[in-house]
C-alpha cells in the first residue's frame, strides 16, 4: 500500500470562496467545503487500491451499501492553520490516523497504513491550499472517514469500504468564542456504556447523542454531560469532547474506561499541564463530586476539549431541579492560558517543545 500511487485529477472549475476573510465568524462551521477530495477503495480481493485525489463533489453509490442499513462508518477530524510567516501547519495527524485505525478494528473496517494516509492528506492540502483561511481563529477542517459501500442488506461486515478525506474551511465552534457555556447533565439517554461503541470514533455514536443534545439546546444549553451508562452517577464527557475540571490544584479528568474516546485534545491537555508541573489526574468521578465541590467552592473552572472548539470553558450545570454555578461563572485563568497555548502552538505564534506540529511543505 506504501507504494500506491495517488493519482490526480483536478477541477477544471475552481468554487468561489467566502469573500469575507476578515471575521472567521462569518465561515461557521462545515458549511463549505474545498476544490477537491481525496479517495481509496477497498474490496478482499485487491486490499485498499486506487488511491486518487478528484473534484469535490456528489458520490455514485448503492442505495444497499451497508452503511445506509448498519451504519459501518468511522471518522476523524483535524485541522490545519495558517501561521503569522504564512507556513500552512498540522497538529498532531499521524495521532488522528492511528485513532481512525483503532476505530476501524472495533467496526470491522480494513487497516489503513498510516504513513500512506498521512501522504495522502499532505498532497490534498498542498492542491487545496489556497483553502486554509486567514482570518483570526480560523482554520482548515479536515474530516478522513470510511463508509461500507458493498451492497448488500444482509447484517454481517461489509467486504467493500471507501476511504475519504475532505476539507473545510471553518471559523470558530461557538459563536460566542471562549466565552463559557451552560451544561446540561443528561439523566434520561445513554451515550455509551464500557464494550459498546464509545472509545471508537464511529458516526453511531454520534447519531446516539443527537436527542439529548436537541433538548439541551431547546432547554437553553449548549451542550449535555454524558454520565456512565450503567450506574448514571460517574462522568463521562461533554457533548462530543472531553471534559476536565479544576478542584483545588488538581485537574481532574475522567480515565479512559471503554466509554470515552481518547481525545488528541485531551492528551494535548493532560501533557501541557504536566509541562507546566500541574498535578493531572485520570480517574473514575462521579458526578457527586462534581457538585459538592461546586458547593463548596473548591471546583476552580471546568473545561470541555476537542478539535472543533479546542477549549470550551463551562459556567455551570444543571441536574434534575439543582444548578451549580462554577466559581465566579467567568472563564478561568487555566482554561484561558491552555487555550492560548494550544491556539498559539496550533497557528505557529509559539515554540513547540513537543514536537507536535507539521509543515506542508509547497
């Protein structure tokens, strides 16, 4: 697979693209999408083959291909920054491939090389690289996924896959940027539970948790707190990120138990933390303890993370008829100084100790 060689093929008609550069609030998020995409197919017989990088547009497939009927389809999502020199950077994406590969062995998806991958996604950029926006906050998401395309409606794994990556330019996650938001704990639906889906990043889970996040919105909150799915008294993420929280000097997030996936973000976190000599723990935390130390003041900030947001602080939470407000109900210092950190290591304004960016080199 190593060897393949990527084809290419461009569009001979280049899209108009959004013609305010000046706010990232005016790009949303996944509303546009680049020039071309980038393709591979995968039957048993020839192994993942005919890697090529063709003109975004509509797909021809089977109205029996097996994800439309079993949902067999896992995703990543990365992104890639202009920085102040005008260099176009990555964060961390051999990490989102070997996770896409680890979602691929729970649902029966073809192992991808991950090198290959990798190349791949640098030529895309390096086609579509007038695409990665300027405008501050601003960036180029990028979405890899596999979808089963054999046609067949019987229930067993599919035999044929396509492997895809397409891009986006995107502003920021929230309009409201780093301001925080208000959480709903959810008490009714379940996410995940350990042996199922959760630590996979598998397009089902997501579809789970559209429910309880529409009656978050309409409820007035921005997003809802996954509990454990078993005993529903122990915290599991936020939304579709991870969360953190400072009680005392210690921060404080979930361990990965099954149920959880294991954020880029959140490993991002946890190690500039300890960089910094924060005391970081990854342990089981129950809700309980969430609020009491909301009570009685010691629960400093709470934080959700992820690529799309990066960091999102947290104001308060809500269960059942009691709401907890979170300190003084602004963003704290923590969370801004790691998102300034982040943001700043991510566009290329700050030295890396950690070896996490990548140039694509033109």
């Amino acid at each position: 697979m190593k060897n393949l060689e990527i084809k290419t093929f461009l569009t001979g008609q280049k899209k108009i693209k959004p013609t305010d550069s000046s706010s990232s609030l005016n790009l949303g998020f996944g509303k546009y999408f680049s020039d071309h995409m980038f393709t591979m197919d995968y039957d048993e017989e020839t192994g993942w083959h005919d890697p090529k990088i063709i003109p975004y547009g509509p797909m021809q497939i089977e109205p029996a291909a097996m994800v439309f009927h079993y949902g067999q389809s896992v995703f990543e999502g990365l992104k890639a920054y202009k920085s102040p020199e005008g260099k176009i950077l990555l964060f961390r994406p051999l990490d989102n491939f070997k996770r896409l590969n680890r979602s691929d062995e729970r649902m029966c998806i073809p192992y991808i090389d991950e090198e290959f991958a990798l190349k791949a996604l640098l030529e895309l950029v390096k086609i579509d690289a007038d695409w990665v926006p300027e405008a501050p906050g601003a960036s180029l998401y990028i979405r890899p996924f596999v979808i089963a395309t054999e046609p067949s409606v019987k229930v067993a794994s599919a035999k044929q896959f396509k492997f895809i990556i397409i891009l986006s330019p995107v502003g920021l996650y929230y309009s409201s940027g780093l301001a925080p938001v208000d959480i709903l704990v959810e008490d009714k639906y379940v996410r995940a539970v350990r042996g199922g889906l959760g630590e996979a990043k598998a397009s089902a889970n997501y579809a789970a948790s559209l429910k309880a996040q529409e009656r978050a919105l309409k409820s007035g909150y921005a997003q809802v707190m996954w509990l454990d799915g078993v005993e529903r008294k122990y915290v599991d993420e936020v939304g579709a990120m991870n969360v953190f929280f400072l009680i005392n000097d210690e921060l404080v997030t979930p361990e990965l138990n099954g149920n959880i996936l294991a954020g880029i973000t959140r490993d991002s976190v946890i190690q500039m933390a300890k960089h910094w000599g924060l005391k970081v723990s990854e342990r089981r935390l129950g809700i309980a303890e969430v609020f009491d130390a909301a009570r009685d003041g010691s629960l400093k900030e709470a934080f959700g993370c992820g690529t799309a947001a990066v960091i999102s602080p947290i104001r308060s939470f809500l269960m059942g008829d009691e709401k907890v407000q979170i300190a003084d109900g602004q963003t704290g210092p923590l969370s801004e100084k790691i998102f300034n950190a982040l943001t700043g290591l991510q566009f290329g304004r700050e030295e890396d100790p950690f070896g996490w960016s990548m140039e694509v080199k033109l």
